[in-house]
C-alpha cells in the first residue's frame, strides 16, 4: 500500500521544475511527488540501480502511474528534522 503525501513540482517537456507546487495532476503529467509506503520495500534510486528504481502504481486493475525512484529518504531523518 502506498500513499502519495506530497506533490512537490510539475514538470515541463524539457523536464524543467515548476517553482510552486501543483494543486493537481492530470493525465499525461509528469510530477514530482512524495510517496510513502505502509511496509518498508526494497527499492533504489533508478540513477544507482535501474531494475529497482522503477514503479507501477496500480489501483483496482489499472495503471495510474509509472516513475522513476530520485531520491530516498529514511524514516529516521524525517523524524530527526
């Protein structure tokens, strides 16, 4: 199970980022977000690793978004912050 927490950029065609956040996200956008699971799962950046840096996010039989993995973030620095 996952829970998207944060929409942090929009990007353009170049892959350039938006400086606010976007309320939204259509079809056929591409986003930055924040996502977090219920149970830990084993994932790496796509730059390190790019079999395990991908993502599929289904619901109910069908694909609401793909993506590559950027960045990690431990539960242990969100908490120290």
């Amino acid at each position: 199970e996952v829970a998207l927490t944060q929409l942090l950029h929009q990007l353009n065609k170049k892959g350039q980022k938006s400086r606010t956040p976007p309320k939204f996200v259509k079809k056929g956008m591409a986003c930055i977000v924040r996502l977090e699971t219920a149970q830990p799962i084993c994932v790496e950046r796509f730059k390190d690793f790019p079999q395990l840096g991908r993502f599929t996010l289904r619901d109910e039989g069908k694909t609401i978004a793909i993506g590559k993995i950027v960045k990690l973030i431990d539960t242990k620095e969100l908490n120290a912050n």
